[in-house]
C-alpha cells in the first residue's frame, strides 16, 4: 500500500519538513496532533477547552472527509489537555461531533503544548469506511 498526504483547504499546512497533517495508508487515515492554531499559524482560536475543542474536532473532520471518510470512521483518539480538571470541556465538544459508538480514547494532562495560549491538542486514527451510520 501506498502512503498518500492528504489536504483539507481548511486546515493550515505546517512548513515543510516538519509534520504531514494527515496520511492515508489504504483504508487508513492518520491524523497528527490538531490544536486550534488558526491558518496564519500564529493565532490561537478560542480562549477555553470548549471552544478549542470544537476547532480541533472540525479540523479533524475536515481531513478525515478529505481522506475519503466520514468523522463517524474515526476510531482512536489521543487528546492532550494542559489542565485535566477541564476534560468535561473537551467531552462536550466532542458530543457535538460524534454520535452511536464513540472512538477509544485516551486523555493525557501534559505540562505545555506548542503554545501557552494552546489548552488542547488532539490526534486521531480513522479506519475509512468503517462507520455504522
């Protein structure tokens, strides 16, 4: 199987040689680390968990439909929190994304993320066309 990169016009490529934004490796799509980063690199979208949450998630969604799937195909997901207390923030946001079996998960409080205005970083890994909706 080949390994192809996928775009989204809706996310921000990272510089080269840093990271791919996502690779699809037959009926897989892998998704790095998303945080709220706005396309200018720089600007950090929403002041809160909730808020940068559901940034991530649509940009996770966004790549996963460029890759050919659904959000629905997501089926792991690493989420990365700088405050743990906060994590019913991120669950909420997350509601609004998913439905039926949610993807496994885990949540990891780390001390710093890229930035100290950024509160949550989130991977995924979407098996495409594996959805039951």
């Amino acid at each position: 199987m080949k390994r192809q990169r996928i775009f989204s016009k809706h996310v921000a490529e990272p510089k080269p040689r840093l990271w791919s934004n996502c690779l699809r490796v037959g009926d897989v799509a892998y998704v790095s680390g998303m945080t709220a980063r706005a396309k200018d690199g720089d600007t950090v979208l929403g002041d809160d968990e909730y808020e940068q949450s559901k940034v991530i998630f649509g940009k996770i969604r966004d790549l996963v439909e460029a890759a050919g799937g659904k959000m629905d195909d997501v089926v792991k997901m690493t989420i990365f929190v700088t405050n743990i207390v906060k994590n019913t923030e991120v669950w909420r946001a997350r509601s609004e994304f998913f439905n039926g079996d949610f993807p496994a998960c885990s949540l990891v409080e780390v001390s710093n993320l890229a930035k100290p205005s950024i509160l949550v970083e989130i991977e995924a890994i979407a098996h495409l066309g594996s959805s039951t909706a």
